[in-house]
C-alpha cells in the first residue's frame, strides 16, 4: 500500500462521493459502503453526495439515499439542480425560464425563487434543460423554439447517458445533441465537469480545498470536476473506467482504486499508524 497516500488522505475532512458506479450499481450499494461513511464520519469529517442526475429534487436524493441504509440528510447532498439555481441567482435574477425538466426539479427551482412558466411566452429569458424522464414532444417544441429565437440556454449536466439495468438510455446530454441539430446551438453546463458544483460545496461546508477529496467512477465527468476545483481525486475502477481508459487521459487523478472497500481499507490502515 502507497504511504504517501495514506498520508494524503489523513489530513483530508470532506470526502465527495459520486454515486452511481461509486456507492452503488442498481441500487445495490457496493460492499463496505457503510462502513467507510460511518469511518469517515468519525474519524475525518464529513461526507457529501454529488451527482449531476437532475430528475430528481434534493429532497428525493435524500430519501433514497436514507433507504439504503446511509444516514443523510440536505447538507450531505448536492446536485447539478441547486448548482443550476446557485447559478441562476447569480446571473439571471427575475428572469423567466421554461424548463425541460421533471416536476420535481421544476419544484426544486419554483421553491428557490426560479420563475418558469410551462408554456410558450414571448417574454420568456431562457431554457434550462435538465435530465427530464417526464419529456414529451409538446416540451421539444417549446424549447427548440425559444433556443432558436436566441434565448439563453443552460443544461444542468452534460451527462450523454444515464445507466439503467439493461445498459443506458438518454441523458440530458443526448436530449442538447437533438436540440443541436435543430437549432445548431449547444447550452452552457452547469454540473460536473464544472467546477461551480464543488465550489458550492466548500462554501457550504467550509472546508479548503486541500482538506477534500472526490471520489468517482467516470473521468470525463467527476475526476475533471475535481480537477478543476483543484481539489484531490480518486478514481474507483467499480463502475464506467478501466485501466485501459485511464492511459488516453493526460490528466490522471491523484489516485485510483478498485473500489470504495480498497478505500476503506486504506483509511482503517491509516488509522492504525500500518505504514509498509
Ligand atoms: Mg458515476
């Protein structure tokens, strides 16, 4: 086992948790998830989820994340949702938005001072595109229309694909590919890789960013994120990357493991002073 690792993670208070491919596959939570969180807790600091899946409100995350076992509550999730309203308050106060979104995340906004309206309007100032499992073409028709009439265009994530139990399917990513092609306009992004969603998660739980660490299972999406927070990352190799994958990056991150149970180990290791 690598010391300067243990090392490194010894001093680390917030740990970053991505979940699906991290924590848990089909709602399966990998082994020792428990244990580490519950170590982390005790022993380091705190613990947060992060994860640019916004079909569903915070307040769902938590409940489901609850069901699983883990103790959770608001301060310990983040979601590309309230990185998007963190980003709309600062930038378009008062403005009018039609969202291409689920009800739940429409809520989400409505309950944080988001103004959106769920039919055409003239007046309307922009189109927020999340991940929405509720789209119907009625909802196609409205945004491509105001993308097209200029307005501004914000997706929550960039995510192309979601995974299912059969594989994949569509993502709020694919949904901006098929408004591209209609409009030949692409959105701003919000969520990972975007540093802002961590950036939000320091500010909240007051740590710097030497004292955190993110962990994930995709590249492109949570180890770029951490990176570009300039904060330490691990890559676990239980979900999306292979090692083959990590050798076309020329940005490593700072460690990887099979899973979050090796994490856990090296953490208990740590914590027993067991140097090689
Ligand atoms: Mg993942």
């Amino acid at each position: 086992m690598n010391e300067s690792m243990m090392k490194l993670l010894k001093n680390k208070k917030l740990f970053i948790f991505d979940l699906d491919g991290t924590l848990y596959l089909d709602g399966v939570l990998f082994p020792k998830t428990i244990e580490l969180l519950q170590h982390i807790k005790e022993n380091h600091g705190k613990y947060v989820f992060l994860t640019n899946n916004s079909s569903r409100s915070s307040n769902d995350y938590v409940k489901k994340i609850q069901k699983l076992g883990i103790p959770c509550d608001l301060s310990n999730v983040a979601t590309s949702t309230q990185a998007t309203i963190h980003y709309l308050k600062s930038n378009h106060l008062n403005d009018l938005f039609y969202v291409v979104g689920t009800n739940s995340m429409i809520t989400e906004m409505n309950e944080a001072g988001i103004l959106t309206t769920d039919e055409y309007k003239p007046e309307i100032d922009g189109v927020i595109l999340g991940y929405d499992t509720e789209l119907d073409y009625k909802k196609i028709e409205i945004a491509t229309r105001l993308i097209t009439e200029g307005k501004t265009y914000i997706a929550s994530h960039p995510d192309l694909v979601c995974p299912v139990g059969f594989g994949f399917v569509p993502d709020c990513g694919a949904f901006a590919k098929m408004f591209e092609y209609a409009t030949k306009r692409t959105p701003l992004i919000i969520g990972k890789p975007k540093r802002l969603i961590v950036d939000l998660i320091l500010e909240r739980t007051n740590f710097l960013p030497a004292e955190s660490v993110l962990v994930g299972d995709r590249l492109y999406t949570d180890i770029a994120c951490g990176q570009n927070a300039g904060i330490d990352t691990i890559l676990v190799l239980s979900g999306e990357t292979n090692l083959e994958d990590l050798k076309e990056v020329l940005e490593q991150p700072t460690y990887v493991l099979e899973n979050v149970a090796a994490l856990y180990e090296v953490l208990k290791r740590e914590e027993r002073g067991d140097y090689e």
